[in-house]
C-alpha cells in the first residue's frame, strides 16, 4: 500500500459549499467535478455534493458522466463541452444534460432521442467572446428557432463562459455579461423561456452579483481556491497530499543530489527521500523551488524531482523513516504552530494557478476520503482514513 495519498476532507468540502450558497442564495447549484473533480476524486465526491442537494453536476465529457453513473451518482448531470455522434447513445442511455453549439448538433441528438423514445435537455452555448465554443449573439434567436423544430430536444438551459472573471475589474467581464443578459431577453421576446439560465463561474460568483442568473457555476471554489482579493470567501482548501520519509543519508559537503547534480549540499546535512514525484503530478518544474511539510516544520526539496521520489535537505533535524511528510495542506509542530503549504502557492513559484496544480495529481495516488461524510463517498476504489 502507498503512503503516499491525497487526503480529501468532506467537512471542508461542505463547508465551502454553504460559502457558495450563501453568496448565491436564490440560484441553483451545478458543481463542477469535471477533470476528476479538479483532482479530489471525481465519482466520491459527487456522491457528496450529491448527498448535500446540488441541483446539478458538471463533467466535461461524457465518459467523466459514465463514470458517475456506474458510481451511483443520479443526480442531473450536465456536459459542458460539445459533444460527438458516437456521444448519442451514452447520452441517452444516461440521462445526461448536453451543451449544443449548432442546429447540427442539436439534429444528432434529436435523431437519437427518437429512436430512443426520450426527450434530451439541452442548454445552448452562446459565445459572447470567449471564441472557444458557442453560437455568436446575433445567431441565437434564428438557431433557438430552428432547434425548437427538431422532436425529442428539451431547450431547458442557456449559457455562457467568462474570458476574464478572475480579474474584478474587468470591462470585458461586463461586456460579456451585458451581451448574455440581453440574448437571454430577445430568446424570452421571442417565447423561449429557459430554466437554467448560467454564466457565473467560482470568480464572478463574488464579484458580479448580476451573473448569478437562475444556476452558478462553483468550481475550484468548491476545494478551497478563489480570488485572493476578496478574502471573505472563507474558502478552505480541501485536499492535503502527504506522503512518508522512505530513506535518510548522511551526505558531506560539496555532493551532488539527484538527477544532474542540481543541488550540491553547502555542508554536512541528511537528505530525505520521499515516495513521490513527477509521475504522480508533483511537477518536475518544482526543482528547487518548493519544499514539504516535516513535524511542523517547512524544509526545502532539493536536487531534480524524479519521476517516482523527491529529496529533502532536512539538515540536522530528529527524523525518521515513516515520518509524514505534507507536501501540499497543513501540519502542526510540537510547539502547536500550524504551518501551510497551498496550491495558491505552489502555483505561484511555476507561474501558473491552482487549477493545474490540483488536477495534475495522478490517478496513481490513492484518494483518502475523510470527515463525517466519507461513508457517503467511499467506494471500491476509495478509502477512509
């Protein structure tokens, strides 16, 4: 068994979901689990959000909504991302919601529901300026027009994506939504009406109340992550990754450590060597930069990351083999302190964000779920810790 795990606390996941809902109060929620729901373990924990009354969940593609259907998971689940023909039965067969982009689209999936004898509910991307999915503003009445005529389509939702939502200041934010709201009222002039009306991601949540519409859509906010300017999200990261110290050697002074000797020790000084590295998303381009979690206390890691096992300078310090080491979350010292390590920061030293941090760690690395409601995701694959 790895001692190397990403331990996934439920309680914070609820947590962050009422932050949600009180910001949002009148919306429903869709609850973004798409790319292994951000790497928290996607089917345990949609069966949470499931149990704690999401209205909806959001996958990217089909086969994450086969995975959740096989995990027992019910509830609606939308797929954001346009879909294919061979996609048709899938869809049927699991009930799923479906983002169309085109008249073309919405006749595959007219065709097959159908044959099926089903209706499939549909939300229509619009593309207000994102330019990566979407039918442009000035087409959707006539493709609203021309769907309404396929049998077997449900045009239940409408929607849109932010460029730019993580900046609060931001006039093409405003732009864009000015541009969605005003499609949602000529789609309403023209007699459709839509019960799911979303534009709102984690970002826009807070800073644009107009966005809300009828549904949000949380995602990284969820686990933990939103905008470091308004710090009244109270957001608690979700996931921890921990692994343990599996080799202790004493080197001297002028020794190399590592993969092209990147790191050559000042001094006498003991390198750790943990069980964990590249292969399981603990990126290479940390070389140097990052450091893990020992008894409380930050060390730095040190030499090329490998692809299975990383080394930390942990100097003189009392460790041993077994000895937990916290690479991303929290762990108190013996003087009570309680030292972090976020994805925020871990982001920071690659230039990139949080998202790539967390869904990086690979399926490789077990998900250890825990809190009150771990019974509610623990499956075969899965454990409680």
């Amino acid at each position: 068994m790895r001692t190397t795990v990403a331990v996934i606390n439920l309680d914070r996941l609820a947590s962050n979901l009422e932050v949600v809902r009180r910001r949002a109060p009148q919306t429903k929620i869709l609850a973004m689990v798409k790319a292994n729901a951000y790497g928290h373990g996607l089917v345990g924990t949609s069966r949470v959000l499931q149990h704690l009354g999401v209205e909806m969940l959001g996958v990217a593609f089909v086969h994450e909504a086969e995975a959740l259907r096989e995990g027992g998971v019910s509830a609606p689940i939308l797929v954001i991302t346009p879909t294919t023909p061979e996609d048709a039965p899938s869809i049927v067969q699991h009930a799923l919601h479906v983002v169309v982009c085109s008249v073309e689209e919405a006749a595959v999936l007219s065709r097959a529901g159908q044959a099926a004898g089903v209706t499939i509910p549909v939300h229509l991307y619009v593309d207000t300026g994102m330019h990566r999915d979407g039918v442009a503003p000035e087409h959707v009445v006539p493709t609203l027009e021309a769907i309404s005529t396929l049998a077997s389509l449900d045009v239940c939702g409408i929607c849109t994506h932010f460029a730019t939502a993580d900046q609060v200041e931001s006039p093409f934010l405003d732009h864009q939504l000015q541009s969605f709201l005003s499609v949602v009222d000529a789609a309403r002039d023209h007699g459709f009406v839509f019960t799911y009306v979303h534009a709102a991601n984690t970002a826009s949540i807070w800073h644009r109340l107009a966005s809300h519409c009828t549904m949000v859509r949380p995602g990284l906010s969820l686990y933990g992550y939103g905008l470091l300017e308004v710090p009244e999200q109270e957001l608690l990261p979700v996931m921890s990754l921990q692994t343990t110290i599996t080799g202790l050697r004493r080197i001297r002074a002028g020794e190399g450590v590592s993969y092209g000797r990147r790191y050559v020790a000042p001094h006498e000084t003991t390198i750790a060597t943990l069980p964990i590295g590249y292969g399981d998303g603990y990126f290479r381009g940390f070389t140097g930069k990052t450091w893990c979690l020992i008894h409380g206390t930050k060390y730095p890691i040190v030499g090329t990351i490998c692809m299975d096992a990383c080394m930390v300078d942990v100097g003189n310090a009392d460790v041993a083999i077994g000895d937990v080491a916290v690479l991303l979350g929290e762990q108190q010292g013996a003087d009570g302190v309680v030292q972090r390590i976020d994805a925020m920061e871990l982001a920071a030293v690659i230039d990139s964000i949080p998202y790539e941090v967390l869904t990086a760690i690979s399926e490789r690395v077990p998900r250890a779920f825990v809190g009150r409601l771990s019974t509610v995701a623990q499956l075969g694959e899965v454990s409680s810790v």
